[in-house]
C-alpha cells in the first residue's frame, strides 16, 4: 500500500524513517545487508538504487552526462538528478562511494588479477624475468648435496 510522505505527520514519518535506519544499522556484513535488502526492496528497486550509485561513482570519475546516459542507458534526467544530490552537498553519497572504492580494491588486490600485478611489479620478478637461471645465482645451503 503505498502512502505518500506529504500525507504523514511529522512525528509519524521521523518514527518510520528511524525504524529503518536503526534496522539498517543493526546488519553487519554484506551477506546479511545483501539478504536485509532483497528482503525489504522489490528487485526493481534493488536495481534502481543500485545504478543510482553506480551514476554517482560515474560522476565522482569525471564522465559527462551524456557518456553516462548513453552508456547506462539512463536519461539525462536521471543523471542529473543524481549530480543535483551530490552538488547538495549530501554526505551519505560521498561516505558510502569512498567505503564501496575501499572494498573493491581490497578485492581486487586479493583476487587473482590483483595478486598477479602485485607479483608482476616486484624486484623478485623482474629479477627471475632477466635472469632466468636465477637460481644458480645464490649458492646452496652447506651440508645439502645437489
């Protein structure tokens, strides 16, 4: 049923918005924010908000309104909606963008990828690269026979 928040009372719509950010606040980790979501949000929903955030890490980038549109295939109202709450100076946008940047470069740099490029920039590596028979650089240790 839906109800429009111009129809509530003040004091109604502070106890409705409060039950949902305390309930929010209390799930910890992404399993269970991600179980907390699908539960409360139709996947409509879901998927709105999602590339509500996706446009405004777009945003945060430097693309233009017309690169973002085109290439989400948004309109330009939408994305300008979302560059009009970020110039609003709404610090939850900007808190939860530089939170999701410090998960997916942990992620990043504990996958596979991440691991090979860590590996691929380290003096060990370019040092076995040059010399490919780096092996029988350092000497064996005494006392083992070869």
């Amino acid at each position: 049923m839906k109800v429009k928040s111009k129809n509530l009372s003040k004091e109604n719509k502070i106890e409705t918005l409060d039950a949902l950010y305390t309930a929010a606040s209390a799930v910890k980790g992404r399993a269970d924010m991600k179980m907390f979501l699908r539960d409360l949000l139709t996947e409509s929903e879901r998927i709105m908000l999602g590339r509500r955030i996706l446009i405004a890490r777009m945003l945060f980038a430097g693309c233009t309104h017309r690169y973002i549109s085109d290439g989400m295939n948004v309109g330009l109202d939408t994305v300008s909606k979302v560059h009009k709450w970020l110039d609003d100076q709404f610090p939850g946008y900007e808190k939860a963008l530089q939170g999701m940047q410090t998960e997916l470069d942990k992620r990043y740099w504990s996958s596979r990828a991440g691991q090979k490029e860590l590996y691929a920039t380290s003096a060990l590596h370019r040092l076995k690269k040059k010399y490919p028979l780096h092996f029988l650089l350092f000497p064996w240790p005494k006392g083992k026979s070869r």
